[in-house]
C-alpha cells in the first residue's frame, strides 16, 4: 500500500505537534527534512505526517515532499477552542475508519437508550467493516482500532478535549461513553458549507441531523439541539431556514462560502 493511500498509523494523533510542523511547511520540503528539523525518528515523523494529511493540515506531493494546505497555514491561527472542531471534521471527512466508527458505531451509540459501550465492542464493528477500511492484517487492524480509539478519546493531544467520547471508572473492560458536542456556530457554518454537495439550493433538515458526515450525525446532537444551533445561523443570515408544514428545509446564503466563516474564527 503506498504512503499516499495509508492509513494506518503505527503513532498515536499528536495535534499540537503536527500543527507544529505543518507551521514550518510554507515551503515543500523531504521527510529526511523533517526528520532533521523535528529530532525524532524516522518512523514517528512519517506517523505524524499521515495524521497531518487526515486532518487537512498537509499534504503529499507527487514528488514526495510535504507542504502545509491552505488551510493548515491559516488553521493555527483559530483559537483552541474552535479549532478542535474544525479539525475533528476533516479527520472524520478524510479517514476511513473513524468515518466509520463515528457515523455509524458512535452515532447509533449516541441515539440508543444506552450510549455507554466496551472496547471489544468497538473491536467487533471494526472487524465488521474490515473489507470497507481495507486492512487485509489482523496487526493492521488492531493498529487501526487502538489509534481510532485513542484519537477520539485522548484529553491532551487528541479530540477528548471536546468531550465526545470519555472513558469511564476501569472494570474488568474498558468503557466508554458517547456525549453530544454543540460547535460554535461559525465552526458550523464552515463545516455545513464544506460538506454541502454541489448544485443543491435546498435540504431537507433531517438530512443535515442525520445524513452521513452531517453536523448532527458526527456532534451526536439531539433534534432539538440542532434547531437551537440552526436557529442561530438563520440569526447570523448564514443559512435560511423553511419550516412549513412538511416543508422542513434549509438553504445556504449563496453570497457566503466555507472560507468567509473560517475568517470570522480567526478573526474572533
């Protein structure tokens, strides 16, 4: 499998160093450079560059270097408490398996009557989807499910800051618990403008609450959680709202785009 289509860690998500190094990237430079640059091995480098490109921060080029995205250049600029939300999404959006496990595994955890759930449990639904990630091993596939995990729930270098997914008291099993997240409403905005499909004017709401990668899917948030947040971006004349009878739709503000709302978070 070659570097640009892997997904498979061998490092657990460390995003303050690899927004680090993705600073340092406004000129493409050689892994070897890096390596030289950062002082850490080789095999550490390569794992954060992945997680660097999952999160939209970096790319590869065809020649083999690496260069900072736009935005990467501009992301470190978002204060911490939005930026976690923004690169939660492109790392939902752009890698396979915590897609998966967000969109389906934890979303159906969040809207059952119980959304506590094991270790092994998330281990079984990995296995499940196995031909769908695409890790022919089983040593790829316990790496793949330990660094998903561990992204989702880490408090100091991973997505746990945001509350999502906590890890309970220790039993005989390691718990978790899934818990709903309500992003500010620019955060929002940018992402329901990135993920937005083209040509379409109007959606119906339920899409936005539960289409695949959606605001209310990947944030396990509650009908009425999202119509509160909704409500706020018709406020901000982010999007339009058409709530009549059977009609439940919404619409984008056709004079914005994604990048007008990532200004506003840096600008904050």
């Amino acid at each position: 499998m070659s570097e640009l289509n892997r997904s498979v860690m061998k490092h657990y998500l460390d995003i303050p160093t690899i927004l680090r190094i993705s600073c340092c990237l406004d000129e493409p430079k050689t892994k070897k450079q890096i390596v030289e640059t950062e002082g850490m091995g080789e095999p550490k480098v390569r794992g954060l560059l992945e997680w660097g490109r999952h999160l939209g921060v970096i790319r590869l080029q065809a020649d083999g270097t690496y260069l900072a995205t736009a935005f990467g250049r501009r992301v470190d600029k978002v204060r911490s408490q939005y930026l976690y939300e923004l690169l939660y999404w492109n790392l939902v959006n752009g890698h396979r398996a915590i897609g998966l496990t967000v969109n389906h595994f934890l979303y159906n955890k969040s809207v059952s009557f119980s959304p506590e759930f094991s270790s092994v449990e998330l281990r079984q639904f990995l296995i499940q989807k196995r031909p769908e990630i695409g890790y022919p091993t089983d040593r790829d596939l316990k790496s793949v499910y330990l660094e998903s995990l561990s992204a989702l729930h880490r408090p100091l270098k991973g997505f746990g800051t945001m509350g999502m997914v906590v890890s309970l008291p220790d039993g005989q099993t390691k718990m978790f618990r899934v818990n709903s997240h309500c992003p500010d409403w620019r955060s929002a905005a940018y992402i329901l403008y990135s993920w937005w499909p083209p040509n379409i004017s109007r959606m119906r709401i339920s899409e936005v609450s539960s289409g695949y990668d959606s605001l209310g899917r990947i944030f396990f948030l509650a009908e009425s959680q999202l119509m509160v947040l909704l409500a706020k971006l018709e406020q901000e004349r982010a999007i339009a709202l058409e709530i009549v009878a059977d009609l439940n739709q919404i619409g984008l503000n056709p004079a914005m785009k994604a990048e007008d709302f990532l200004e506003m978070l840096i600008h904050d």
